[in-house]
C-alpha cells in the first residue's frame, strides 16, 4: 500500500512540475488627459502611492505612431515603487518589484514547459 501511496504522490508531483497556472487580475484605473505627453498628448492612470512600497501606477494610453490613420491607440503598463527600501513580504524588498513598461502592442513570445494548464482564481 505504502509503494502504492509514493508512485501517486510521484506522478503527482510530476504533473505539478510541468503545469502552468494562467490567471487574470481585474483592476480599474482613472486616466487623466496630459496634452504635452509623448508629442501628441496621452492618456495618463491617476494614482496615489500604496502599500508600504508606495507603489504609483504609471500606466497610459497614447497614439500607435505606428499607425498612419491616428486611430489606433495603445495602452501601456507601468509602475513604480517610491519606497524601493521598504518591504512588501519578509524577504522581499520594494526594489525588486517589477518596474518595467509593459506594451500590449509588443508581440513577446516566452517558451514555458507546460504541459498542463490551470487557470487559477486570484
């Protein structure tokens, strides 16, 4: 029974080893028109800072200047932690959050070993 027991908690853990979880954060942000942004003007998130890492949403929405029509537009992620000495879990200083542009117009591709997927609520 014992041996039984190991070989479901191996194939377990190896199922385990080769998922990936996929999840999705829903958030809503307040933009605020800046004219003299980016030479054009831009769509600009309202935040204050938060957390003890003061973290401030720059996140926006500006022109594709890419797109000779002037209809498209793109919306780019970012933050920034205004307390990069303080920390947000034991172990965690407010530097190393993640503090780069994210552009949802950037096509990014990144291999993961995944065999399996779940979607997982947060």
């Amino acid at each position: 029974m014992l041996i039984i027991a190991l070989k479901i908690t191996r194939a377990d853990h190896a199922k385990h080893l080769r998922t990936c979880q996929v999840s999705s954060n829903p958030f809503t942000q307040e933009f605020v028109w800046v004219s003299d942004f980016a030479n054009g003007g831009a769509w600009v998130v309202s935040s204050q800072p938060e957390d003890p890492c003061g973290v401030v949403q720059l996140s926006r929405i500006e022109k594709d200047r890419s797109d000779t029509s002037g209809m498209l537009w793109r919306y780019i992620a970012r933050k920034a932690a205004t307390n990069p000495s303080g920390t947000v879990l034991p172990g965690m200083i407010c530097s190393a959050i993640d503090q780069g542009d994210y552009d949802w117009m950037k096509t990014r591709s990144d291999h993961m070993q995944c065999e399996f997927v779940e979607f997982s609520p947060i």
